[in-house]
C-alpha cells in the first residue's frame, strides 16, 4: 500500500486553489458591533425615518432606548440595563450525586473496582 497522503492525488502547490488559506470572515458579534458604530442600517434610513443627531451611532440610540425603557418601569429593560452595567447576578446550582450524596470520582471507582473497598479520605 502507498503513502498517505497519495502524492498523485494532490494538488501540486503552485497550483493549489485555495494559495491564500481560508478568507477571514466577521462573526455576528463582530458584525453586530460594527453595525453599532455607524449612523445608518446599511445605507438605509431609521425605521423612524428620523436622521441620527451629529456624532450619534446606532449604539447610542440603542443605549438611549434601553435607558427609556428601564424608567419607564419594564422589569425586562432594567435587566438588561443592569446586567450590562454592574454585571450578571451569580447563579448558584448545586451538584451532587445519587440521593444527593457526593458524586465519585473515577480514581475512587477505580480503587474501589480494583480493592473492592470504597477509597477513604485523606
């Protein structure tokens, strides 16, 4: 059996058609915040047909609406407004075993396999 890769079947690297590599691509996010820093929706005017103040980008309306929100009381916009502000609340999960006792370990299933005892504590 030959070598793999088979050398017959490759491309010869001065004419492989991808010499560059992989074209670089914008993730959403990355995207997104691109978006964010312009004072149009792709050329396009506002939904509201309004112009953009001087030196306002579509983040400030953003934060603006977000703001508007939360005085007015909606319990969804002072979330977010919140969570972007002073950080996400931390969530306790708890964890454990069977009849919520300790979850083992493998080293611990493994001695006890092996010595059929289960491994004591140090």
């Amino acid at each position: 059996m030959g070598a793999f890769p088979n050398p017959s079947t490759q491309f010869p690297h001065q004419k492989n058609p991808n010499m560059k590599g992989r074209t670089p691509c914008l993730n959403v996010s990355a995207r997104l915040r691109a978006m964010l820093e312009e004072t149009t929706l792709g050329g396009q005017p506002l939904p509201n047909g309004q112009p953009l103040p001087n030196g306002q980008t579509l983040r400030d309306v953003v934060a603006i609406e977000i703001i508007k929100g939360a005085l007015t009381g909606d319990v969804e916009y002072i979330r977010i407004l919140l969570d972007r502000t002073e950080g996400k609340a931390p969530q306790q999960i708890e964890v454990s075993g069977r009849n919520g006792g300790a979850i083992p370990l493998a080293i611990e299933l493994a001695i006890q396999k092996v010595y059929g005892e289960p491994a004591q504590a140090d």
